[in-house]
C-alpha cells in the first residue's frame, strides 16, 4: 500500500504538469494529508478561501488523478479546522508518512534567529539516534518549529523510505492515552510510539503537570533513547522554564541538544517575503517587501500569510502591486499583539483540548473538580480575552450572571495567591489560543 505522502506528491505533481504549477504551490502550500483509504483522501487546509477554492477548481482533477494513477476511486474532504479538531478528538491522528512534501529544509529561510536550531535539524536528519538525541526545539509560535519537525521527517523518509515516523501533539498524546485506557487498548498505544525510528511531539509542554501522561512518556522516551531511535521535540520554553513538569523528565530534555528559535530579524523576514513571493509568482517591489518587513516582525506564518493574501488580491481583483495598493490590501494583517481577539469558541476548544474533555461536558452540568476547574477557567479566559459581557459568557457555557462571576474571582484569587501551577496554566492555553489566531 502507498504511504499518503507519496501519494499526495504524485497527485500535486499531476496537477503541476496539467495546470500552472504556481497556481498549484500557491492552493496547497499549507495543505496538509490528514487520511487516505480506500474511500477518502482528506486533506486540511487553514484558509476558508483556499478550502472553497480547492473544492471548486480541483476535486475533479484530484480525483481524476487518483483514478488515472492509482486506480483509487477515493473521494477528496477539505477539512478545515473545526473538522480537524473532530477528526484528532476521535483519536486520530497524522501517521508515519502524512507530511507535506513542500515543508523542507530548501524551503526554510535560515539568519541568524534560527540558524542553530535548522543545522541541529540537519545533523538529526543525516545521523539519526546519533547526535542530538534527543533535539529539543523551543521559541514563540509561528517561528518555524513545526516546519523544521516536518522537513527531519521528510528528510529521513527519503534517505530510509522504510522507517517509522511518528508525529503527535502533546495535548493529543494525553488524549490517545485516555482513550487507551478507556478501551483497554493500552499495548497498542505503546507499541505505536515505542517501535518508532522516528518519533516527533509537538508542543511538549502541554505534558506538564499531567501525572499519568508524564509517567507513560517517560517510559516511551526511555525505549527509544536505549534503542538509539531519534526524539525530536517542539515547546514554546525551554525545560528549565516548565516548573510542573517532572524532573526526570526535565534532564532527560537536555540530554542531547536545546536549541531556541527566535522571531527573524529585519533582514530573515526581507528573506522570508522574497522567498514566498518568488514561490507564488509575484513581484514585489523593494518598498513594499521594506513595508511588509517593518509591520510584521514575530511571526514567520504571518510575514508567508501576507505575501499570500497579496496574490490572493491579484488573482481576485487584478491589483496593482503599489505601495498604497498593498497598504490598503493588508492593513488588517498588522495588528499589534493581542489585538485580534479570539472567539468564545476558540477558548472553550482549546481550553477542552488541555483538560482533555469534551465541549459538551464543559457546557454541562457535571461537578467534578476537573471540569468545574476547566469551567472556570473557561470564563476567565473569556472575560479577559474578549469584550463580551458576563450575561454573554454566561450563555456561552449555560450558566447565570452569578456563576460566572463567581468563576472568574476564583481564578483571579487563585493567581493574586501566586499559585505557579494555575498561572503556567493560563499561560499555556493563551499561546495556544494566540497561535490559533
């Protein structure tokens, strides 16, 4: 049976040799494989302009294409985020071979923010289990970890087509831990992570303070080091600045080598435009690529989602690509930091997502002390992140103007008290929120 992404790089390469092959690269730069079978091949895309886009002008050709090569009669999904998250809920997850093709260390712009982490990447890449057992990668959202994590596992896959590759979130290994435990399914699950060559986790820090994943994670570490297996892992901190999370755990990260990935400086984001905007085919005078530079200066996938948005305007309206034009365009896209507020929805899925329960507990009636923690922290979290009103967040979550203040002093009591736990807390579901953004 073909791995996905061989799969998915014959059908984008078929679509490339029938269509305009920057048309292609700009529709599904940031698509990602999230299943193929006999019956669907799912894919994600983040845009809702892409998503409707790829449906309208491509499903045909993809599926033709799956017909014409592999003799498959699957059906192309475009999940977009919401879905995603449905699918990974239900204990899904990407496999060995799901990653983009188009992420690789070619296409990482290098300077002096990341230069370390990117060679460190490449030594894992060329002698896996050998050096830099394990990498442990750290920086803000949207720097480019994940790319990195993405082009080891191509870069690996294509020198040793045979190894298994793992790849999973932190917050979602928890969940497939109690889903294994609840089905008794606990062999499985460690088999899955215990046997990998490769094993990669994204966002580690969501482990942190979790007892039983803690446990289990070290024992699937432990295997892989002693086996000399490659473990790459992601965090938006270093392991010394994770106060909740196990020391065993804690050394066992710094074992091989920490490397920090920083926001680029003037002249990697002047890089990073003019890289995006060869790759889509436009022309960006020194100006605006100067313009662009100067209001966008944290986030990697911001500075790639502007230049996008340019050829979006282009292909849409015709725009000239002028200084004013362009000002107009994207005005939107320089909001400073914080500024974009997040919806009552987002909060209560990423705050399910770290207390791994279901949205529809959380706008129930259940006590416990987990979820009554997650509730309120819930309305803390959208009372201080959004503009609505406690009447508002009480509807949100099924509960009166009464409650809801009530929630939002405990939480606001608890972190005047200093209590660490409760404040790392909040700060890890607001990066994940703001990374979502």
């Amino acid at each position: 049976m073909y791995s996905s992404a061989y799969v998915w790089a014959k059908i984008l390469n078929y679509l490339e040799e029938r269509l305009d092959p920057i048309t292609i690269s700009a529709s599904f730069d940031d698509a990602e494989v999230v299943e193929l079978n006999e019956e669907a091949l799912i894919i994600y895309s983040p845009s809702d302009f892409r998503r409707e886009n790829i449906i309208k002008r491509y499903k045909d050709p993809i599926e033709d294409a799956l017909k014409e090569i592999f003799d498959s009669e699957a059906k192309l999904t475009v999940y977009s985020q919401q879905e995603l998250d449905t699918y990974r809920s239900r204990g899904k997850n990407l496999t060995s071979m799901d990653f983009n093709p188009q992420f690789s260390f070619d296409s990482f712009v290098v300077g002096p923010s990341n230069r370390f982490a990117h060679g460190a990447a490449i030594g894992v890449t060329n002698n896996p289990g050998q050096v830099y057992n394990p990498l442990f990668i750290y920086g803000p959202p949207g720097v480019g970890k994940t790319h990195l994590l993405y082009a080891i596992a191509n870069g690996i896959r294509k020198k040793n087509p045979e190894a298994k590759v793992v790849y999973i979130k932190g917050d979602e290994f928890t969940n497939e831990l109690i889903d294994a435990i609840k089905s008794g399914k606990n062999i499985e699950f460690r088999n899955k992570y215990r046997e990998a060559d490769l094993f990669l986790i994204d966002d580690i820090q969501f482990i942190a303070g979790k007892d039983s994943t803690q446990e289990e994670f070290f024992h699937t570490f432990n295997k892989l080091y002693e086996e000399h297996k490659q473990i790459v892992m992601t965090s938006d901190r270093k392991p010394s600045d994770m106060p909740t999370l196990e020391d065993r755990l804690r050394t066992r990260f710094e074992w091989g080598l920490v490397a920090d990935i920083q926001p680029p400086d003037y002249e990697t984001r002047m890089a990073i435009i003019k890289n995006k905007a060869t790759s889509l085919a436009l022309e960006l005078g020194d100006e605006v690529c100067n313009y662009i530079a100067n209001n966008v200066t944290n986030n990697v996938r911001q500075i790639e989602g502007t230049v996008k948005k340019l050829r979006a305007y282009v292909d849409l309206n015709g725009m000239e690509l002028t200084l004013e034009n362009v000002t107009r365009a994207i005005a939107d896209m320089f909001k400073s930091e914080g500024s974009a507020l997040p919806t009552p929805a987002l909060i209560i899925s990423q705050v399910c997502k770290y207390y791994s329960i279901d949205e529809t507990i959380l706008r129930g009636t259940l006590k416990n002390k987990g979820t009554a923690e997650a509730r309120q922290v819930a309305m803390y979290l959208i009372r201080t992140m959004t503009n609505l009103s406690l009447p508002d967040i009480g509807k949100e979550l099924n509960k009166d103007h009464s409650t809801v203040l009530y929630s939002i002093n405990k939480v606001e009591s608890t972190l005047k008290a200093g209590n660490e736990e409760m404040k790392n807390l909040i700060r890890d579901i607001k990066a994940n929120i703001n990374s979502s953004l």
